[in-house]
C-alpha cells in the first residue's frame, strides 16, 4: 500500500477515507482511458499526466500511483484491471 500522509491529529481511518474518495473520483476518467484502448498502467499514467489531472497529493502519475488507485476502486471492475 503506498504511504498516506497522515498528520498526527488525524486518524488513519479520515485518510484512508480520503484515498477511498480519490480513487471513486478519479476511476471513471481512468475507465474511460481504459476504454480507448490505453490498458498500461504506465499509459494511463501518461494519459492522466496529459489532461493535466494531479494525484491526490498533487503530483504526477506514474504507474504504481495507477495500480495503487485502481486497486482501491472497486468501480473500475474486473474489465479495467484486465492488463495489470
């Protein structure tokens, strides 16, 4: 699991709520992605990367940044998670 950023005064359970949020948020335009025809997680990486989308901490895609969100989103489904 990648490493949170968890403050001292907040419990583990408010940011693991927050990543849950996050990949919720993230997983249509990453289905969508899937959809085209990109089935990397490199690709969707340099796909989100391209629109401009931030990771929750504001940084860049990579492909374990991808894995780790479509492993949280159950609403990408089995189809989405083909090509790991």
């Amino acid at each position: 699991m990648a490493a949170l950023n968890v403050h001292a005064d907040q419990p583990l359970a408010v940011a693991m709520g927050r990543a849950e949020g996050f990949a919720l948020a993230v997983a249509p335009i990453i289905a969508g992605i899937v959809a085209s025809g990109i089935g990397t997680d490199a690709g969707i990486a340099e796909a989100l990367n391209a629109r401009g989308i931030a990771t929750a901490r504001g940084g860049r895609w990579h492909a374990q940044t991808v894995k780790n969100v479509r492993a949280r989103a159950p609403r990408l489904g089995a189809e989405a998670r083909a090509c790991d």
